[in-house]
C-alpha cells in the first residue's frame, strides 16, 4: 500500500474513532453564549463544543424549550424573535417574530402548540410548533390612566389537560389557556391581589402554580386542581428573626426553586437565607443560612441534595451542597466567576455550571464534589438539556 493511501486509511480511522465517541441528540446540552447571540452545543459524551448555532437575537435571559419527540429545539430572544432548532443537524431549521420583545416560552403537552409570553407590544401568542405559523394571538388589554395598553405576560409553562398557564404582571391576572380546543379560550382568570406580579413557576406535579412578586417577601400560590381556584399568598419572612434581615429585591428565576422531600426551598436575594415551605400546605417552615445572596436552588435527581448558586462578587463563584433530610449545608465548591445557571444531567452524576466571568462550562462530578472538567465558551449563561423536554414547566 502506498504511504499516502496509508496515511489516509489512518486519518479515515482517527475520524471516525472521534465520531463514535461523540454521542447523538440525547446527550448535547445548548448552552446560551449571550454575548454572541449564539447556542454553543456540549457533547455529554465526549465533554466537547461539537456545534455553534448564531444569530438568534439578544439572548439577555433567553429560554429554550424542547419538542416532546426531540426534533427541535425553541429559542425565544429578548428581540421577540422565536428560533426552531434542528436538534440532529444542530442548525436553525425557522424563525418568526412573535413581538418586539418576548420573554418565556412553553411547548404544549402534546407538542403540537408553542406559547410565548410577550412584554412588548403584550399578551400571548400561540404558534404552529412545526411550521411556526401564528395560529392565535390572545391580547391581554389593560387601562393605565385612561389609557388602553397591553399587560406584559411572563412566566408561560405547559400544564396537565394540554394546557398554558401565565401570569399578566400590569393585568393582576393569572390565566389558563385550553390548548386542545381550536379557539383557545382563556378557561380560567384568576386575580393576584398582590402587586407586581413578575415571574411564575408550576411545581413538578402540574398542581401549583406559584407566582413571585417584586420587592416583596410573598408569593401567590393557586391550586389549579380546583375548578375556582383562589390564590393565596404566603410570606416568606422567617417569623423567628433569627437571621439578619436584608430587603428581599427580587424571588429570581422561579422555574429554578427546588422542590424535594415534602420542602420547597426559595432563595431570597437580599438576604443570605433561604426560605423553606411546606410543599403541602405551603407554609413557611424555617431559614437555612448560605454564605450569599442565592439565587438558583437546583434540585438533584433523587431529591437528596439542593444545590445553590449566588450573586455577589465575593460569593458567586461558589456553590453550595445542601442536604435536604438534615437541612445543613455539606460541601462549598469553587466553580469559577459568576455562575449564571446550573442543571444536573438526568441521572444526578454530574452538574453543569456556566461560569461567565471564567468563560467556562464546568462538569462538576456530583459524589466527588470537585470538577471533573471544564471546556472554554464565550459568555455563557443558560444551559437547556434535551432532557428539558420530558419535565413539566421546562
């Protein structure tokens, strides 16, 4: 054989070793590099960047959500533009402006509707999941001084029956949505009598859906079991006064709040604190003290740990480790500066961070505790597991 026919069998080989140890849609994760307006794509399998994804759209707290048979992937930019991603080839498959500016997006139970909650012009549109044609725009009309407007939406997740389920923040209101009927009605509208509603989550069974107001240690809970639910609001404050009170500015990213063992653990930033409540009757139970703002609580598959991350440059770069039976704090790890979200893989081995001061993606090896490796990205901020697609809310 000559050498050059030789050469190249072994560089066909090389290549081909390399593709076998990449592995296919089930294990990439896209990761936000927010700075770029680009979808970075990790390979769990060979712990590499395989793909980059550009030109989506200000990705300043941009959500992805997924197709229940994991053919496409949904971006929603701050720009209102709606990117369908093409999981197998890792490429813009179609794009739409919803609105000037969208803010969350959910994919309907039966994977046949995506919802996505507008702040400018307002209100909710409902899109065709394949083609991404506009099939409903639901106007959410409000009067401020006497004159007529539009309420921002947020906090828009899937909900048991194929329904949508979001929150109105100038309209007070929370509305359910039927999407298995063609008009889409607004089945249900449920006052919030508290003020600034602003962000919302459902809790992983479909039942509670639980909405975040600003500058204010409350929240709105409302049981969507019940034909005529009535929102409660629950108080946050640790009636004990045991720990230094701060002034709670914000309840962040609640679709991120830990639900595990009987508990849900809410971080509080403005205080070093977070804040536990009685997953059953949601009152609050007790503070655990951290050693920052936090600002995600990520729950570990099996629901034996809560992981938190923080804001602060003396503090966020760090994660802690709790335990949720003993409610201590176990393990403090240095991830790397400013860690802007985490998700565990779906088995719980592993946890990945995204350091974006570092510029980093962090695999942090969960029994070990340390970091098993690290790969370069550019402004990384919101790591979307395929995973993602099988969890009701995400």
């Amino acid at each position: 054989m000559k050498p050059s026919a030789a050469l190249a069998l072994c560089l066909a080989a090389a290549l081909s070793g390399c593709a076998a140890r990449q592995g296919s849609v089930g294990s990439r994760v896209f990761v936000v590099e927010r700075n770029d307006e680009t979808l970075a794509v990790y390979d769990l399998t060979s712990r590499a960047v395989v793909g980059r994804i550009g030109k989506l759209g200000n990705l300043q707290h941009a959500t992805m959500t997924f197709s229940p048979d994991l053919r496409y992937g949904y971006v929603a930019s701050r720009s209102g533009k709606l990117s369908q991603i093409d999981l197998a080839k890792m490429e813009r498959a179609g794009e739409v402006f919803t609105s000037k500016s969208s803010i969350d997006i959910a994919v309907s139970q039966d994977g046949r509707y995506i919802a996505t909650a507008e702040y400018v012009p307002g209100g909710l549109t409902i899109l065709d999941a394949q083609t991404l044609a506009v099939v409903k725009r639901i106007p959410a009309p409000i009067e401020v001084d006497g004159q007529q407007r539009e309420s921002r939406v947020t906090g828009v997740v899937d909900a048991p029956g194929n329904r949508f389920v979001c929150v109105l923040m100038e309209g007070h209101e929370v509305w359910v949505v039927d999407a298995s009927r063609p008009d889409f009605p607004i089945e249900r509208r449920v006052p919030v009598i508290a003020d600034e509603p602003y962000d919302a989550m459902i809790t992983p069974d479909g039942r509670h859906y639980v909405v975040g107001h600003l500058n204010t240690p409350q929240v709105s809970v409302i049981d969507l079991a019940h034909a005529e639910p009535a929102p409660r609001l629950v108080s946050l404050q640790d009636p004990a006064q045991a720990y230094q009170r701060g002034r709670v500015v914000k309840l962040p990213h609640l679709a991120s709040w830990a639900v595990a063992r009987g508990y849900v653990f809410v971080p509080l930033v403005g205080e070093k604190r977070l804040a536990l409540l009685d997953r059953n009757s949601w009152e609050f139970k007790r503070s655990i003290a951290v050693r920052g703002h936090p600002v995600y609580a990520v729950r570990a598959p099996g629901e034996r740990e809560v992981w938190v991350s923080f804001s602060g440059e003396d503090d966020d770069a760090y994660v802690q480790v709790i335990d949720t039976e003993t409610l201590a704090v176990t393990h403090t790890i240095r991830i790397g500066g400013r860690v802007y979200h985490m998700d565990f893989t779906p088995r719980g081995s592993h946890l990945l961070a995204s350091a974006n001061r570092d510029n980093k993606l962090v695999l942090v090896n969960t029994t070990s505790y340390s970091v098993e490796s690290e790969v370069a990205l550019r402004s990384p901020s919101g790591i979307f597991g395929v995973w993602r697609a099988f969890i009701s809310g995400l």
